[in-house]
C-alpha cells in the first residue's frame, strides 16, 4: 500500500507535464486567425450627433459613426454618462467626440464629451437618424 502511495504523486506529475507537451505537438497554430478571436476593447472614441440629453438620468441619446474598435455599426442609441461629462455645455443638434468606456458591469459608458464643428459634405454631413435604442454593451 505504501508503494502504491508513493507511486500516485509521480503518475500525476506526469500527466500535468505530459499533456500540454502532447498539445503542442499537435497544433502548431499558424494557419488560425487570432484576430478573429480578440474580443472587443474596453475603450474607444466615436463621433456622433446628440439628439436627446438627460441631464437629471446622466444619459445621451446620439447618433454615432460605427465604432470599429468595440464591433459598433451606426446606430442611434442611449448612452450613460459619467459626472465628469459637462452635460450643460451641450445641447440637442450638437456634433460631438466622445470617449467611451466599458465599466465592471459590461456596459459601456461616456466619460468625455465635447462638441465640434462639422464641415457637410453633399448628403448633408452626418448619416440620418435611425431609432432610438436603450444602450449597449457590446457583449453580443
């Protein structure tokens, strides 16, 4: 019995060493597109045009340009906002850049914002409203 409790530690020694050794051997990895496979940051900036602001509830309702670094086609949506955004430098109609933010509980938020001057181009700057949404988290 004594042998047989010795022997057990190195059998499971063997085991941890010897089954990622045996991985490896069998998938080198270089023909597989890890790109595919990064999931989405955790920051990003956008530029959009804000329809609706919520001061009192700390959200925004914008139209946004797609957000390649977190996966976002355009779309009109309602965004959180952080206290540090000055909500009262902005108003409805504004061009805005935005820093965005994704907090602990996977949603994203705005954590700056400030109002620019767009230049419009033969459709009329910007694309054209879509409807309204109720946030997102980019965990799709």
């Amino acid at each position: 019995m004594k042998k047989t409790l010795k022997i057990i530690p190195f059998a499971f020694a063997a085991l941890l060493v010897g089954a990622p050794l045996s991985a490896m051997e069998h998938d080198d990895h270089d023909g597989h597109d890890h790109g595919a496979m990064q999931p989405a940051a955790n920051q990003a900036m956008g530029m959009g045009q804000l329809h609706k602001i919520d001061a009192e509830g700390r959200t925004v309702n914008l139209t946004h340009d797609p957000i390649p670094a977190i996966n976002w086609p355009q779309m009109t949506m309602d965004l959180p906002v952080t206290s540090r955004v000055d909500l009262e430098s902005l108003s409805p109609g504004d061009h805005v850049h935005f820093n965005l933010k994704l907090g602990r509980d996977d949603v994203y938020r705005i954590t700056a914002m400030e109002a620019v001057e767009m230049e419009h181009d033969m459709q009329g700057g910007m694309a054209g409203d879509g409807e309204e949404g109720s946030g997102h988290t980019g965990r799709e």
